[in-house]
C-alpha cells in the first residue's frame, strides 16, 4: 500500500506544476528560519554561563582574539564568543546579560520571519494544487457518458468534489511538512546536539527507533478508519442532496419521519467511523510525547550523575541546554505523528478523487471529428441496437428520415422511444449497427457541433437559478438579444416573460421553479429553436402542460417545424396527426409505419393506443 500511497502523493503535488519554481524559496526559508531557530538555543549556554558566574571577567581580551573567517557554524560560535568576552571585559556582566538577550530577540525575529515566509509559499501551492485538482476533475466529470450519472449517486460525486478536495488540501501542508520541513529540522536538532556531546545523542538514538515503531502502528491503523469516514460522509452527502431536491414530495406524502431515519442511520455511522478515526488520531500526539519526554528522563538520568560526578567535561549549563534543545527536538517528531494522521485521511480523499478522475467516458469525440455546419439529405439509423448495461433496449432499429420531414415516434412507454432520439444526439453510443447524418457516421463529427444541429425539447424541462435571458441563451453565448426575443415569441412565451418584474432578467429560481409548467416548458422550447436548428427533437415536449398551453405551444411549434426535420416523441396522438409518418415503437423494434389515416384503417397497437386515447 505504501507504494501505492506514494503514486497518489505525487500525482497530486503534480497539480503544483506552474510554480514549481517557488520550491528553492521554501527550502532556503525553511533552512534559514532552522539556522535561526539553533542560534537562539544555542545562545542559552552563554547566558546560562553568565547567570551561574562560570565566566570570569578576569578572562582578558588577551586570552581570546576575533576568529579569522571560515564557513561553518563553529566560526559563528567563536565570533559570538568574542563579542561577549568584550562585553564581559569592557563593560561587566550585566551588560552581557542584555547582550545575548538582543541577540536571542533578533534571532527569534529573524527565525520567525522565515518560518512565516516559508507558510506562505506553501499558502500558494495548496492553493494552486487545489485549484486545479477541482477544475481538472469537474471538466473530466462533466464531460463523462449520460450513464454514469444514472448509475452512480450524485451525493457521492458532489463529495468527492467538495469534502474530498478539502481532505487532500489540508493533506498537502502536511506532506510538506513530513517530507521536508520537520525531517530538516530535526537534522539541524540533532547535528547542534551531536556537537555539543556526541556521547548523550547516540544514547538516546537507541530509543527513538522503538518510540517511531509505535507511533507507525497507530498511522497504519488510522488509514483504514480515514477511508470507511470518506465513503461514510459522501453518502451522507448524498441523502442531503436528495432531500433538498425533493422536498415537495417529501412533505407531500409525509414522508419526513422516514427521510430522518435514514438520515440518522446514516449520520450515525459517519459519527461512528469519525469517532474511531479521532481516538486514533488524538492517541499518536500524547503517545510521541510520552515515548519522548521518557527519553528526555533517561538523558537527564544517565547525563545528570556524569555531570555531577564529573565523568564528562561537559558544564552543567552545557548539559541544561543539551536537554533544552532535546526537548525541543521532539516537538517536529511529535508534529509528524499529527500531520501523518492528516495526510492519511488526505490519501484516502486523494484515491477517491483520482478514481472519479481517471473514469472514462464510453463517448469518445474524435479529436479531428469534423465540424458539421448544416444538414443537407437525411438522417439514416441503420440496424441500430442499444443495450442499456446488459438490457436490450433498441433492436435492429432501421429508419431513414429525408430532410424538411417530420417522423413521430410513438408506442407504449419504456418501448425505446426516448433512447432512439438519445443515440441520434450521441448521449449514448449504438452497441451495434450505425447512425450515418449525410452518409457520414454520427461519431465521425465533432460532438458539440454535431449536437449544435438539433434543438432538444425533453418532458423534463431543465432550467437553471439564472435569468430567463440566461435560460433561453444557454449554450449559446454567441446569441443576439434579438434572436433571443424572437425565439421566445416562436415559443408563445414572449407576452408572459415581459410580464415578469424584471422582464427577461428576472432569476426564475431552481429549475425554474417560479414559473408555471407551462412558462417554463416554454422557455425549453425557446431554447431549441434559439439559433435555428435544423433539427428538432421533441420528447413528450407538451405532456407536462394543460390543453390551453398545449394548444398554444402546439401553435408555435407547428410553425416552427415547417420545411424543418423534426423528431416528435408523443403520448398524446392527437398532437402528431401532422406528422409525415407515424413511427410505432414496441420493446425497442419497430411493428408499425405510417400515416394518420393508413394506421388507423389497420386493426394494429395505434388504433387501439388512439382508440383508449379518445375514450379518455
């Protein structure tokens, strides 16, 4: 797994790429505000040295002379040195005393200053990596086949979008920290340490091992825990989502109680699984601290009864400050056993993400797929079939439609009627057989211009919380105010929108729902025959309207389909009478053809769909 957890770990550092070239910063931030931070420790024996009266003030300026320059920290030390000696010698102890404290003030300033530039940069590439983690994986979601969605819960992909995302952001800080920032500043502990007594920091390096060990067992069982919370949250996610969507007929048929017992089933889980991941993340810090401070208590043991028995050279405020720096070494490691902890639940968000982000979709657009302006001769299903997973839909379906005909589809509901308009527009691809526009196969055009041909009317009018203006234009941002008055006139809705309080750029609220059925199935239809198509694609487009709406959009709509190809889609007969042939679809397969009149001298499933219609 830990491989595995590697390759998911840099793929989302790659989404930092743009500024790579702000990593030489972080670093020289991150080691200079460490140099900092060890130089006001370090300065703690001196001033020790001071307060316990070991340095005499007898100690002339003849004894110690300034250090020629050479690159390492023991030049630092020696300069510093001879400084305070001069203090020491020149103006007395209390002056050294505020001497070292200015420069234990600087220092700390210093330090802190490019500890707070290194956060930062990392601000940025959190950002940054965020930013284009979420756009990548919405473009690639958006783009995927009808039948993802219908298979998949949208609670979950909206989780992934969201809760996830935020996972992994607070991950990233945490990795840096891990891989880079606290492994340095242990380094740089560790190296000081071994400097001023090599003896007491091999003896405790024995230790640190087994106290690592531990911490790893507590990390390993928080990664199972972080992805059971993930899944957990996204299905709580997707009942909200649920909820909010079908409040009316919730309420409607009192459905509240059994709405709140599955919300609290499952509110209960995502406690449970968030509750057994924080014991185990809140156990690894006080765990690093114990293991540590133990050690500590061993040094200060093992080192105290040699310094008191004089076994080292080491004087006793060297030893103080040996421990104090100790101390403050086990502060990253106690900060890693915390941001492990974050990027596990950050790598169980990451797995998630890449798995919505690495689905592909069944519908492929060419990328050289030609870009389709008109529609010239006819549209040609040639021995189409379509399973829907692994149930048939669509049968050896043969039909052509010449250009400037209209062909109404109709037979009982669930026969295919709706897929066979679906595959024309490449919301889903044929399983066999083929759909030829002009003699080419639909999936040698370019998807977006191949769909630009057809205006879309469906039974399920999708509206957006956005102005009318917004809802007739939409997909075609290109479009003048003027072709989209006329539009709205085509589609009988004019004579209502103007009537609205802010006209056409009043905000008709979610899916519409400020408008009546009728106004809102009319601004679909405005929206498909905004730009012109050349074909139109009816699907039960006035099922959802009463006979005075019916009647007008009728109106329109015969207007409109004048001399245009139209693929009507209808329950109710009466309205496709027009029609230049009747279509009659059953469990996928065509069992009838013809016009009004020849179907109804035929004793077949039309007349007695048209019979049972007017008897109604």
């Amino acid at each position: 797994p830990n491989h595995y957890q590697m390759k998911i770990c840099l793929r989302i550092l790659a989404y930092a790429k743009p500024i790579r070239k702000l990593v030489p910063f972080y670093v020289l931030s991150i080691i200079m505000a460490i140099v900092f931070g060890l130089i006001n420790f370090s300065l703690l024996i001196p001033l020790l040295e001071v307060l316990f009266s070991q340095t005499d003030a007898g100690q002339t300026l003849d004894t110690i002379t300034k250090p020629e320059f050479y690159f390492s920290l023991i030049y630092l030390k020696d300069l510093f040195r001879y400084y305070f000696v001069n203090v020491i010698a020149t103006q007395g102890k209390v002056y050294a005393l505020y001497f070292v404290c200015i420069v234990i003030v600087i220092s700390v300033l210093l330090a802190n200053i490019f500890r707070y530039l290194a956060e930062i940069i990392v601000a940025e590439v959190r950002t940054k990596i965020v930013y284009n983690l979420r756009t990548k994986l919405f473009t690639n979601t958006s783009q995927l086949h009808l039948g993802y969605f219908t298979s998949k819960r949208k609670g979950d992909i909206i989780a992934r979008l969201t809760s996830d995302i935020q996972e992994v952001e607070h991950a990233i800080v945490d990795t840096l920290r891990v891989f880079f920032k606290e492994p340095a500043t242990i380094i740089g502990f560790f190296t000081v340490m071994y400097y001023i007594s090599s003896k007491f920091t091999l003896f405790s390096l024995v230790f640190l091992p087994i106290a690592g060990f531990i911490i790893a067992q507590i990390v390993n069982k928080l990664r199972k825990s972080a992805s059971q919370t993930q899944v957990s949250l996204a299905s709580l996610v997707h009942i909200l989502q649920e909820t909010l969507s079908g409040m009316r007929i919730i309420k409607a048929f009192a459905a509240r109680p059994y709405i709140l017992k599955k919300f609290r089933q499952e509110n209960e889980q995502y406690a449970q699984a968030n509750l057994s991941m924080e014991l185990k993340k809140s156990l690894a810090p006080p765990m690093s601290e114990f293991l540590g401070v133990s050690i500590v208590a061993l040094i200060l043991a093992y080192g105290g009864k040699q310094v008191l028995t004089h076994q080292t050279e080491l004087a006793a405020s060297t030893f103080i400050t040996y421990i104090i720096i100790f101390s403050q070494a086990l502060i990253p490691i106690k900060s890693i056993s915390k941001s492990l902890s974050n990027i596990q639940r950050g790598l169980a968000a990451g797995k998630r993400i890449f798995e919505l982000m690495d689905t592909h979709s069944d519908i492929v657009n060419k990328p050289d797929g030609i870009k389709i302006k008109t529609f010239e001769k006819s549209i040609c299903f040639k021995n189409v079939s379509f399973s829907y997973e692994t149930k048939p839909v669509i049968k050896n379906f043969d039909l052509t439609i010449q250009k400037g005909t209209s062909i109404a589809l109709v037979g009982p509901s669930g026969g295919g009627k709706s897929t066979i308009a679906d595959l024309l527009a490449r919301l889903y691809d044929v399983s066999e057989g083929d759909i030829e526009i002009d003699g080419i196969s639909v999936k040698e055009y370019d998807i977006y211009a191949l769909r630009k041909l057809m205006g879309i009317v469906t039974q399920e009018n999708i509206l957006l919380h956005d102005t009318v203006y917004n809802n007739i234009a939409f997909g075609r941002p290109e479009a003048t105010e003027e072709a989209i008055i006329a539009a709205a006139k085509i589609a009988n809705a004019h004579d209502f929108i103007i009537e609205l309080p802010q006209g056409y750029q009043t905000i008709i609220g979610e899916r519409g729902n400020k408008l009546s059925g009728g106004q809102a199935q009319r601004l679909s239809i405005a929206r498909a025959v905004l730009g012109n198509p050349p074909i139109l694609i009816l699907d039960e487009a006035t099922s959802a309207l009463d006979s005075a709406s019916e009647r007008q959009v009728q109106e329109a709509l015969n207007e409109f389909m004048q001399n245009r190809t139209a693929i009507i889609i209808a329950h109710r007969l009466s309205t496709i009478r027009h029609a230049h042939e009747i279509i009659v679809v059953e469990e996928g397969q065509i069992v009838e053809r013809g016009r009004h009149e020849e179907l109804m001298q035929k004793e077949g499933i039309y007349k007695t769909l048209s019979q049972m219609q007017d008897t109604q």
